[in-house]
C-alpha cells in the first residue's frame, strides 16, 4: 500500500506539472518554435519524461506493486534483487530517453513544407492505427496486461537479474504504446485534450477486462480519421491546437 501511494502521489505531481505547463508560455519548447540546441534538446527530454511518469506510471502501478510483493517475500537478498524504487527508475528512464528521437522529430516537423504537414499527420495515424491492429502490439499489451506471468515467467535472481526483469518490462511498455505517442507528438501537438485522452486510452488498454479489444477498435478510429485527413487537411489544425511542450 505504501508502494502504491508513493507512486500514485508521483504520478499526481506530475500531473499538475503537466496541467499547469498546459497554460503557461514556453514559446522556446512549443512545437514549430523549437531550434536544435542541446540546451532545448535536454529541456525537452525532461519536459517529456515528466510527461510520460503522469501518463504511464499509473497504468504500471500493477506490475511494480507486484514486483516489490514478490521481491519482499524472496528468500533472502540474493533473490531479492534491485529495491522497487530501481525498478521504477528503469521504467521512467527509458520513456524519458524516447524522448531523445520524440524532439528529433518534432524539430524535423519545423523544417517540412506547411503543405505538407496534413499529409505526413495523415499518414501517421494510418502507421499508428495499423500497429494497433497488429499481433506485435497485442503480444506487448498482454505481457503488460499479465504482470503475475510476466513477473513469474521472468524472474531472475540478483540484481542483474532484477535489472533486466526491470529493462524488459518498460520495453515491452515501450512496444505497447509507442504508436499511440507518436500520434501524441504529431497530430496532437502534445495539446493537454490529447495527453489526457491517451493517457486514459493506454490506462484502459492496459487494466480494463476488455483491453486488447479496445486496441483494435482504437487503430481502426485512427485508420479511418488518417483517411478522412487526406480527404479534408485542414481539420489538421484542430487536431493540434494548443501545446502542452
């Protein structure tokens, strides 16, 4: 219980981080103002990574409570393996380093025809709801959706053991919800409506009985609204109003 009031109240912080940013002016991190320095590049990695511990963190809660379970009742410390905490920072550090290719991206983006733009949001809602629909992606969810056989089938004793238990657990994260950031960047603009109805949309996926359905249902909305874009680019601007970055 303790664990998971810890984590929760780590999540709520970062919440109000990321709703309170949503207002203010960050002109220099906004996407399409954005220059490639390495003083941006890092701002905006840590911009991201708080992000992601609002977004993701609370849809882990499962899988790490469980793990410091198990890791309490080891036999002894060489079973143990790396402290719950360690085990968080893996996962947190890795959605914090996606954020490295995220601002390449984005600064990618600034550079491409306005024209353009419509086109290339199109096409990755048609990528990211193809994923969806894939059986990587369901293979991905149901190991975030098992955390009892993914923690029981992978266990390994020591911290070595504990440490790549941790790496494989925030990758195959890492598999499960790439897409749907990749739409938060591009066609959502990292606007506050989309952080929350994808931060809710990956919680749903991930903890409610009909998860891997709700999946599919997801990629097919984004096939089709990709579509609709080719058709009308100008609701392009309405999907990316406003910034949270």
């Amino acid at each position: 219980m303790l664990t998971c009031g810890a984590l929760l109240a780590i999540a709520a912080v970062a919440w109000v981080h990321v709703v309170t940013s949503s207002t203010a002016s960050h002109d220099d991190m906004a996407m399409g103002t954005m220059t490639p320095t390495l003083v941006d590049a890092t701002a905006f990695v840590a911009a991201w990574g708080v992000m992601m511990t609002a977004m993701m963190l609370p849809s882990a809660l499962p899988m790490i409570a469980l793990y410091g379970a198990i890791r309490r009742k080891a036999a002894d410390a060489a079973t143990k393996g790396v402290p719950v905490a360690v085990f968080t920072l893996v996962y947190l550090a890795l959605w914090a380093i996606a954020g490295v290719p995220v601002y390449a991206g984005s600064v990618l983006v600034d550079v491409v025809a306005a024209d353009l733009v419509p086109y290339g949001v199109a096409l990755v809602l048609v990528v990211a709801g193809v994923y969806q629909l894939s059986p990587l992606k369901q293979v991905c969810l149901r190991a975030c959706r098992s955390p009892l056989g993914f923690l029981l089938g992978r266990w390994r004793p020591g911290h070595r053991g504990s440490l790549a238990l941790a790496w494989a657990h925030a990758m195959y994260c890492l598999g499960c919800c790439w897409a749907l950031m990749l739409v938060l960047v591009v066609a959502g603009a990292m606007g506050l409506p989309w952080v929350l109805l994808i931060a809710a949309l990956v919680t749903v996926e991930k903890l409610s009985p009909g998860g891997e359905w709700i999946a599919r249902v997801a990629g097919s909305v984004l096939v089709v609204l990709g579509l609709v874009l080719t058709m009308r680019p100008d609701v392009v601007a309405m999907l990316r109003a406003g910034h949270v970055m």
